[in-house]
C-alpha cells in the first residue's frame, strides 16, 4: 500500500484569464497582414481612388494643365449639358446597353445550356467560344471592320453568294449601332457562356430527375429549374453586364469614330473628344461625374446581391 506523502499533495495552478489585447498590440501583431495589404491599398489608391476624386475636382475646374486652374462652379455641367452631341450620347449608350444585352446577355446562356447538354468535344467547343477573348479587343475591333467593308468585306460578300441586297454596315445610321452591338457580343462571347456553364454545372442533377419523371420537357425543366437555380448569377451577370456596356469606347472609336450623324456617339467616346480633341478636361470630367453617378446605382445593386447571396 502506496503512502501518500505530504508534499505530494501540490496546489492546483489558477488559470489566468487573458484580458482582451489593446488596439496597439493588436495592430503589432497584425502588422505582416498589414505589410502584404498595403501593395494593393497603394495601387487603389493611385490609379482608383485619386483619379476619381481628381476628376471631381476637375469637373469644377477650367484646367489645360498649362495654365493656373480657375475654379468654375457648375459651369462645366451646363456647357456639357447644352451641348447638341449630349442627348444623342446618351441616347446611343442606352440604345447600345439594350441591344448588347439582348444579345450578349440571352445568348451566351443559351449556347452554355448547348454546351451543358454534350457528352462529346466539350473541351474543345468550350476554348472555340472562350477564343475571341483572348485576342486583344483592338485586333477583334479591326477584324470586323474588314468583315463590315461596303466592298470586299465578308459580310456583304456572304449576302451577295445569297443574291440579297449589300449593306452599308457602319456607313448607315440605321445599320451602324447594331453592328458595334455584333462585335462586342462576339468580343465577350466566351466569358459569360464559361460563368452560365459553371453555374449549370452546380445545379443539383436530381432536380431535372424529378421534373423528368413528373414530365417536364426541356423548356419547362429550363424554366422551373435552371433559371430558378441561377437566378443570383444571372442578375448579377445582368448587372455587371449593364455597367461594362454603358462605358462603351474602343467600338465607336475604332470602327466609326462617332459616325455616321454621331449615330453611334457614346457618353466615354464624347467624354475622350472633349478631352483630348477640344482640350476641354473640364468638361470631359463632368461628363465622367455624370456616367459615374449613373452607374453608382447598378455598383450598389451588385453589390447588394452579392452580399446576400454570400
């Protein structure tokens, strides 16, 4: 029998509670965390958040950069908004957001449901349609201008092999908004159908199971299934969609600079004439206010899906 000795009988530690760090100790321990942010704090702070706050600041200004800036108040908001190109810019860029959506919009999902539904060459239809992505925009832009030629374009090539009557592709107001539309839908082809696939991809397949054997066909399980199941990423799509479009530039540049009749004028187009053909900076940051508040509401609604959804 073991006999317990008195030293054998040790007080039991006290637990120490740790009171809570102090802001100070905290930011010190934080500080490699700190170190590794600061790089992208630094390259949002220049080229983000100063441009737009020095173009508000500009906005207000009469400033060639040459002279002394003299401060203007709103004078520069209401020579822009006298100007005779102001209302059909904004007129083309929501006309040009309309039919990019209608297009760009509608038919990446449907070529991502084709996509979706083939068990061979997926892999290989998948780069096809992600392909006009990785040209640079300027490259895409001029190969359809030689496609849109009155002459020997392919375009009007394809309807004279058809015997139908050629077209003035980028030469007529009627004909030259819709042709910009065609060149950026093929341009960001690839991108949408790719993110509507993933998200095809993570609907449950037990779902369109059961709405075969209840006996849906393929619009109905479309329809009460895969768009209910993707509707956060569509309207987030719909959403990001409308703030790229309405800051079209490099088409109307590239392809019709404005013309025909400013037909295809945008506001970003009409926001670089004033700067760097007029040297107007004043006004062309105006015109930048203007386009940033507009799309500050589509900004808040994306991002308040977003937060929901996470």
């Amino acid at each position: 029998m073991t006999v317990l000795q008195k030293n054998d009988f040790r007080p039991v530690p006290e637990v120490v509670e740790r009171k809570p760090r102090k802001g100070g100790r905290k930011v010190r321990d934080n500080l490699t965390a700190y170190g590794f942010l600061s790089g992208a704090l630094i390259c949002f702070a220049l080229f983000s958040w100063y441009p737009m706050i020095r173009e508000i600041i500009l906005s207000f200004q009469e400033n060639n950069f040459v002279d002394p800036p003299v401060w203007v108040g709103t004078q520069n908001y209401t020579d822009v908004f006298q100007d005779s190109a102001f209302a059909p810019a904004w007129k083309n860029t929501a006309m040009f957001t309309l039919l990019a959506l209608l297009c760009g919009y509608i038919i990446p999902f449907v070529i991502a449901l084709v996509l979706n539904e083939l068990r061979h060459a997926r892999g290989y239809l998948r780069f096809v349609v992600y392909l006009p992505v990785m040209l640079p925009p300027a490259v895409s832009v001029l190969l359809f201008k030689w496609f849109y030629d009155p002459g020997p374009g392919l375009f009007n090539q394809i309807l004279d092999l058809f015997h139908l009557p050629t077209l003035a592709w980028l030469d007529s107001t009627d004909t030259a908004l819709i042709s910009l539309v065609i060149v950026s839908t093929w341009m960001n082809l690839g991108s949408g159908t790719l993110i509507y696939l993933a998200a095809l991809q993570s609907v449950p397949p037990e779902l369109y199971e059961a709405a075969e054997l209840d006996g849906a066909g393929i619009f109905r399980r479309i329809w009460h299934v895969t768009i209910p199941q993707t509707r956060l990423i569509l309207l987030v799509m719909l959403l990001i969609q409308i703030i790229a479009t309405m800051q079209v530039f490099i088409e109307p540049m590239l392809l019709t600079g404005g013309g025909p009749e400013d037909a295809t004028v945008s506001v970003v187009y009409l926001m670089y004439q004033y700067a760097f053909n007029f040297g107007n900076y004043g006004g062309g940051s105006a015109l930048g206010v203007m386009l940033m508040l507009v799309l500050l509401v589509f900004s808040a609604a994306y991002l308040r899906i977003s937060r929901e959804e996470k």
